[in-house]
C-alpha cells in the first residue's frame, strides 16, 4: 500500500490501528520524509521513501493493492511540466498497481480536469465519486451537530457531473475511487483483470 506526501500522519497511524501491515509513504521532500521517520519511529508498518511520484521504478508492476493520493496529482498539475508530469505520474500509478487495484485520489480536481487526465493513461478505470465539503461547511450545515456529509456523485457517461449538480461549498474535495480493471497495451488490445479486488483489505 502507497501514500503520496506525510502530512497525513493521523491517517496513516489510524490505518495501522486497524491493522494495515505495510504501508508506504512516498513524498518529494526529503525534509518531510525525515521529519516523519522520526515521528513514527516506533511503527514498523510505515516506511518511508524520498522519491518523485514520476518515477517509482524502484517497485515492481503490480506492486500494490491500493494507492491513496492527496495533493499530489494537483502538486504536479501545478508544476513546470505540467501536464506532462501528471501524466507520467498516472502512468507510474497504473503500472504499480495490481490488477482490481484501487486509486483513491482526492483532488480539488472536478471530473472534467481530472477524468481527462485519468484517461490519457493506457489502462482502464473504472470510476465512483464522491464530493467532501470542508470541516466548515460541514458544521455550519449540520447546525453545529457532528455530521460527517460526503456525498456519492453518479457521472454521466461521458465521465461528467450531471448538468444539473449544483457544489454546495466551492472548498468541497473530490474523491474518485478508481478501480483498475483492465490495462491496455501497445497494441491497444486489452489485458483483463482479476475479480479479486479488495481482497487484502
Ligand atoms: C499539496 S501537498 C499535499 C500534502 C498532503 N497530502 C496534504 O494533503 O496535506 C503536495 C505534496 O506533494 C509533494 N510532491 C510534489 N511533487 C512531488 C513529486 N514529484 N513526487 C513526490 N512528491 C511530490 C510535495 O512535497 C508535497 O508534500
């Protein structure tokens, strides 16, 4: 399992609690990859590796099961190369991934940026949405009553919002949950995928 970028550490120590085994944590900055070494020190079920998301050729194809990405592919969108890096980046996700592999990206990206970008890469996603408003938003809408309101989304089938969607907080994240179902080849022939998805979750 592979996380972009540290800052999330509460969520990589609650995974663990729940019993996840080997998660790996990748960012750019070797500043943020030491600091977080040093606070989670006492987990062996967390590594951590300076590297550049455009190139993991450090791993295997199929290496992981599930891949959860916050910011990054919108750090890369923001970067010199952009577009290209994003891309670059998508391709390495796809590649690692094991067939019936989940990408879990959670963006600012809505459907018409960031499902064109998905679908430039040569493997085939399946895709469910779901919308996030900010913490704010949240607990103004619930009148101060905890309420967590993540919404799930049907796209259109040409992978858009539907025209009528109206985004209640324009902060709202997107979160795609994209299932790797097939991989196209060179030769533009498939490769089928697994019906074992999930398995190790
Ligand atoms: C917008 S921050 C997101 C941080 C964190 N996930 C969060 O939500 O607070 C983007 C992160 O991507 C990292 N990053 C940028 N380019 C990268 C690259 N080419 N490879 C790996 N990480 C990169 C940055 O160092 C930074 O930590």
């Amino acid at each position: 399992m592979l996380f972009y970028s540290l800052f999330w550490a509460v969520l990589s120590e609650d995974m663990v609690k729940d019993g996840y085994q080997n998660i790996v944590n990748i960012d750019i900055s070797s500043v943020v990859i030491e600091q977080m070494k040093e606070k989670h020190m006492d987990f062996p079920q967390l590594t951590y590796m300076q590297l550049d998301v455009r190139d993991m050729s450090f791993f295997g194809d199929g290496s992981f099961d599930c891949i959860i990405d916050k910011g990054t592919l919108d750090a890369m969108m923001c970067g010199d190369d952009a577009p290209h890096g994003a891309y670059k980046m998508l391709a390495e996700v796809a590649r690692l991934m094991r067939p019936g592999g989940i990408y879990m990206l959670i963006t600012y990206g809505a459907p018409k940026e960031r499902l064109t970008l998905l679908n430039q890469v040569r493997c085939r996603w399946e895709v469910e949405l779901y919308i996030m408003p900010t913490p704010e938003y949240q607990l103004k809408w619930s009148n101060g009553a905890a309420h967590a309101m993540m919404e799930k989304v049907a796209l259109t089938v040409d992978g858009q919002l539907p025209p009528d969607y109206v985004l209640k907080d324009p902060e709202s994240h997107f979160i795609y949950v994209c299932y790797k179902s097939d991989i196209v080849t060179e030769d533009n022939s498939m490769v089928a995928g697994q019906d074992d998805a999930m398995t190790s979750f």
